[in-house]
C-alpha cells in the first residue's frame, strides 16, 4: 500500500501563500502521477490541480488558475499557493492513481490518499 503524507497547511491571512507538500512513506513517488483536492466544511470533495509522474501534464481547477501551482523532483509533490483567499480554506489531500495512470482533477480517478492537512485564510 502506498502511503502518502502531506505537509505544510497552516492559518495564514488573504493574500498569503503556503506551500504544500505530498510525500510517499517508504517509497517515491517517480512512478505515480499526484492530484491535490481540498474539501471545506459543508462541500464536496474537489481537485485542484494533478502533476503527472513525468511533472510535464498538469492541470489546473478554475478556481486557482495563476494563484497556485504544482511541481515536483524525485521525492516530493509540492502545491505553491499564493493569493489566498477565504475561499481556499479547507482540508488538502495529495491522491495518487495506480502507477503508471494519468487522471486530472477528479477524486474517482484516484486510488491512494494522505490523511489531508488544513488550510485556514482567516478573513
């Protein structure tokens, strides 16, 4: 089973930025394509952004066009998130499909899932 761990969630006011980061337990994550989700309170789980194991397909939700963006090296998946707004705040789960898939934003797509951390933009 794949593992994954993410890291990096914490308050911060609008306009601020947090980096995430995903990493797998035990193994890398070379051959495993990663999606970032958020879920806040009340709402459905939804992507934000999917990094395939190359680093070169990526995509992105509407909703964070040009405040966040995703990139990896060997060992970790990161989601640079700048301009934050209250609308961002929620839990942020790193997935991966089985190896070798290449899924895009949608959380059926996925086998794997980290245990999420939070992201609060105090308003």
């Amino acid at each position: 089973q794949l593992r994954l761990v993410e890291s990096g969630g914490g308050l911060v006011q609008p306009g601020g930025s947090l980096r995430l980061s995903c990493v797998a337990s035990g193994l890398t994550l070379d051959s495993y394509a990663i999606g970032w989700f958020r879920q806040a309170p009340g709402k459905a789980r939804e992507g934000v952004s999917s990094i395939s194991s190359s680093g070169l397909r990526i995509y992105y939700a509407d909703s964070v066009k040009g405040r966040f963006t995703i990139s990896r090296d060997n060992a970790n998946v990161y989601l640079q998130m700048n301009n934050l707004k209250p609308e961002d705040t929620g839990v942020y789960y790193c997935a991966a499909p089985l190896p070798g898939l290449v899924p895009r934003l949608g959380p059926e797509e996925y086998d794997y899932w980290g245990q999420g951390t939070q992201v609060t933009v105090s308003s």
